[in-house]
C-alpha cells in the first residue's frame, strides 16, 4: 500500500466530483522538510514553531530563529508555509520557560495567552517572522485564541515591528497573510467578528474537541470517549463552515483528524476543502477523496446532522458511504 500511495504523489487531489481539495501538511522541525516533496503536499498548513524551542536548552535568540524559519522557507521550495506563533504550555512543555505548577495547565497560561505577557518573546518572534520572509510571502496564525482583542493586540505588535525593521532599511514580506486557529469554543459566538479580522481561520480540531467535550486530549480514560464524528462536534464544524462562507474566508483545519480518511471524508463531506495533516497521512486522504462524490455525500450528512430523531451514529452512515462507495 505503501508504494500505492507513493504512486499517487503527483496525482492531482480533484474528488470524483471535480473539487480541487487543498492537501498540506504539519510540521515543526527541519527533519519534516523532506517530507513536503516525498508526500506531494500543496504546502505547510501548520508549522509548529515552538518544536524549535522545546528542544533547544535555552531560548533560541532572534538570529537562531530567524535562521531556522529563512531555512524552512527556503526548503519548502515555494510551496507556501503557515507559521503558528508560539504555543508554549498546555501538553507542550518549555523546561527552561514556564516552570511552575497549574492545575489545570490545557486552561491555564499558554500560547497566545502567554505571549501577549510576555511581548519580548512575541515580538522577538515576529521580528524573526518577518525578517525571514523579507521579499516573499509571510503566512501566519495564531493558536489559542478566545477574544478578537486579542488579535487586535498581536497585530499591533506586528505593526511595530514592521515600522521598526522598515525604518532600519530592511525588506519587508511582499504580502502578508495573519489568520487565528479556532481552538476555543467561545470562539464560536464570534465568528463573523473573527472572520472579519483575518484573512484566513485554521481550525485546531485536537484542542477544540477536548474543550468542546471538555476530555483532556492527553488522558486515555476520556480522551476517546466520545466520537468526533458524533453530531456535536460534526455540527460545531459545519458552523464554521457556514461562517466562512457567509464571511469568505479562507479556512482549513489542521488537527489529526484531518489524517484520518474516514474523518476527512466527513469533513469533505460538511465543506471543507483545505486540510492539513502528517504527511503520512496524504497518500491515504487522497486515494480515499480521489473515489469521493462530496455532493452526494454531504446530502446525506446534511441531513442526517439535521435529523433530530435518528439515532443513527453518523459514523455508521459514514462507514457505509465508505464501504458502498
Ligand atoms: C490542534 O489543537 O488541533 C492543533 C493542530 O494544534 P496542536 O495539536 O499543536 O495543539
Ligand atoms: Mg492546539
């Protein structure tokens, strides 16, 4: 099976219904890089920046962090990369940072929550962002986000730092492209001020799962306890979908569940049509939506997310899409 996936490296992903399906994968440290050419994805849907900081032995300086994105960048050969800032705590652990206890550390001080009190190592990063990607494109998110004022803050950093580097004379990035991951439910009562404030939504489906069905994602007592191709969570989803839509924005979804085909038929299946991934995972997901008619399948989820009376699992219905199809 392997060389059968391997064979479809070059292969377009259209669905058996002519819809180009965006393919990309995640990554967070240089041994990833090769990856991008081997498994023919369209590019990096979610670079995982503090890999870099977890095992270094102290903070990597501005130049060390420059060097490694210009790297990353230059690696990928043209094929676009999204750069997630920092998402420092929680199940991802800096020993020489952020050293001391919490309770519950997946709700506590992390991620974007952390840099913003922390705006030394923000824009430390920003600037490293910005300088590497003088001349091209720079395409980056935000993980963690609750409130758009805190988009708000970080873009202001961002435009210091512009300002900063354009008055000392260096090149800036060609375009500029600032998007927020959708990980925290509160999120989703903002979503067309969210939509309006960035140009583009990636969906962290791993921590919005476990806070939507509040399951510790790392806890293996409840973290499989309830289905993501269960209703709720399907229905979350496909809000987003809507919302994007409504806003035009451009959105994808980078958690594991995009890795897995009979997931990413579903999410296929409610609108999506960018996703991100192991690069392991492309060849599967791409044979699996090479065989795929997403209109007739998202009839049938459509109606099966808006039936209030079957007690049908959807993945039953998804399975037998699978197996019939
Ligand atoms: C996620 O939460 O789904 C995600 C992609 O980010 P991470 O797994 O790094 O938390
Ligand atoms: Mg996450």
């Amino acid at each position: 099976r392997q060389e059968q996936f391997r064979a479809l490296r070059d292969v377009e992903p259209l669905t058996k219904d002519g819809k180009r399906i965006s393919l990309m994968m995640n990554a967070g440290l240089m041994v990833d890089l090769p990856q991008l050419a081997e498994s023919g994805a369209d590019g990096i849907g979610l670079f995982r920046t503090e890999l870099q900081f977890m095992i270094a032995s102290t903070m990597p300086k501005l130049e060390e962090q420059e060097a490694f994105y210009r790297n990353v960048i230059r690696q990928a050969a043209g094929r676009p990369v999204t750069f997630r800032a920092l998402d420092i705590g929680g199940d991802k652990v800096v020993s020489y940072f952020r050293n001391h206890e919490e309770e519950n550390p997946a709700l506590g001080w992390r991620a974007i929550r952390l840099s913003l009190d922390r705006p030394g190592l923000l824009r430390t990063q920003l600037r490293a962002l910005l300088r590497a990607s003088a001349d091209s494109e720079l395409k980056m998110m935000l993980p963690m986000v609750t409130e758009v004022a805190e988009i708000h803050a970080v873009r202001e950093l961002l435009q210091k730092e512009v300002q900063h580097l354009s008055k000392f004379g260096h090149s800036l990035p060609r375009r500029l492209q600032f998007g927020a991951m959708l990980e925290v439910p509160a999120l989703m009562w903002q979503l067309d001020e969210l939509m309006a404030e960035v140009d583009f939504v990636s969906v962290g489906s791993n921590d919005l799962f476990q806070f939507s069905m509040a399951a510790d994602r790392g806890n293996a007592r409840v973290s499989d306890r309830f289905d993501m191709l269960g209703k709720p969570f399907l229905r979350i989803l496909r809000d987003i979908v809507r919302a994007a839509e409504r806003n035009q924005t451009a959105l994808t979804l980078c958690g594991e569940m995009a890795g897995k085909p009979l997931s990413a038929m579903a999410l296929l299946g409610i609108g999506f049509r960018a996703v991100s991934m192991a690069p392991t995972s492309i060849g599967p997901v791409k044979a699996m939506l090479l065989s795929l008619n997403v209109d007739e399948l998202a009839q049938e989820l459509h109606a099966a997310l808006d039936d209030k009376r079957s007690q049908e699992p959807i993945r039953t219905l998804l399975t037998r899409f699978a197996e019939e199809h």
